[in-house]
C-alpha cells in the first residue's frame, strides 16, 4: 500500500494555530488556482486521517468535503452523522493492524492527512510521497507538521512548483529511513 501526504504548513512549519484554527490559510479555490489537489485525490483510493482533523472538518458545519472513503483514526468510538455512514470508516489499534485493515479494504494508495497522524505513518516507515504546500506567512507557534523521528528520512526532490499568490510547493519521495 502506498501512502501520500498532502498538506500545506505555515513558512515555519505549523499546520494550525495551537487550537487548531486555520485562519492563516487562503481560501483555497478562491484564486481559480487548485495547487495540484484534485489531480492528487484522484490517484488515491481513500484518506486516512487523525480524529482531530476529522473534528476540525465536521466543526466548518458545511458539506463533506471528500467522494473518497475516509478512514479516521481514534481509540475510541467516534461521532459519525447519519449522512456520512458508509463514507466515514473508524479505525484504532496498532499501526500494523490499522495498515492491514486497509489493504483488506482494497486501498493502495491512501492520503494521510493530520501531523500527529503523519508522524506515526512516517516512524513507521509507511510514507511514500510528501507534497508541501507553504504559505508565505509566519504564525510562530501551532502544531508542527514534522516531530521526532526513529532514525533519519532521506527524501528525494521531484518537483517543485510556485505561483503569483507566493505558495510554493515542493514535491519529495521517501528514499529511506536510516540511522
Ligand atoms: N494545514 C493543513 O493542510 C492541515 C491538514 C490537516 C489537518 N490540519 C489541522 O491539524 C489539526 C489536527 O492535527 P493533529 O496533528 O493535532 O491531530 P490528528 O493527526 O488529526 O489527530 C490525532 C488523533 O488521531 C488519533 N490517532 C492517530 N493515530 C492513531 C492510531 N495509530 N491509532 C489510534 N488513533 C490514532 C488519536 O485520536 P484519539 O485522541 O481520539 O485517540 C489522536 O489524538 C487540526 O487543527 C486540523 O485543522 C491542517
């Protein structure tokens, strides 16, 4: 199974203010400009995201977002509105047990969206691309998209992209995990 992270942090790296807010960020969509987003969502099968992201978007109170499965990751039961059953799967357990979960779905290549999430995927060596998506502004505190790692990531640059708005998109391939 291959898995992608698709995001977009602050110039220093935060992906949301410490409570989650995402005021920083431009209205995406509101420049015409899609930033690769909809080709992306089209070569995955599903998202895989952490239960607060998944709070943060039933928290916007508008239309879900994905046609995708989105697969959200908690220890324990997590609300799931009437209209989204069938289209929201909980999942918990160990990382190798949350992975074969999704293989059995038939998922091979998932979208992993969420820094606590990201993190997990990356220590344990289930991440294949990083797309990052950086806003040219400073918020100087917040939740960092990146954290510890178990041993070194070497990443290979693909591509690069930028536009008149100032964001800037560069696009990695996970090499290795070495020590
Ligand atoms: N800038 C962007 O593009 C972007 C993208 C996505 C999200 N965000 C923002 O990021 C914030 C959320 O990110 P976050 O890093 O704080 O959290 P997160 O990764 O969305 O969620 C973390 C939670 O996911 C659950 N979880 C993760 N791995 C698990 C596992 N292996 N097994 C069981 N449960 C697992 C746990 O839920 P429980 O506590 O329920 O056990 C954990 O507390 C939100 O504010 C969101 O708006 C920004």
């Amino acid at each position: 199974m291959k898995a992608s992270i698709y995001i977009a942090t602050s110039v220093d790296g935060f992906i949301a203010r410490t409570d989650g807010s995402l005021d920083w960020m431009p209205q995406f969509g509101a420049s015409g400009e899609d930033y690769g987003y909809h080709s992306f969502m089209e070569s995955v099968d599903a998202l895989v995201m952490g239960r607060k992201t998944y709070d943060k978007i039933l928290s916007f109170g508008v239309n879900w977002p994905y046609t995708k499965p989105v697969v959200v990751l908690s220890s324990r039961p997590i609300d799931i509105p009437d209209e989204l059953n069938g289209k929201v799967v909980p999942m918990g357990g160990s990382m190798p047990e949350v992975v074969q979960g999704m293989i059995q779905r038939g998922y091979e290549h998932v979208y992993v969206d969420g820094a606590a999430t990201i993190q997990t995927f990356l220590n344990f060596g289930l991440v294949d691309q990083i797309i990052v998506t950086v806003i040219p502004v400073l918020i100087g505190t917040g939740i960092p998209l990146f954290g510890p790692v178990s041993e070194d990531i070497r990443l290979e640059l693909v591509s690069q992209a930028s536009w008149p708005s100032g964001l800037t998109q560069n696009t990695y391939r996970v090499v290795s995990s070495d020590s």
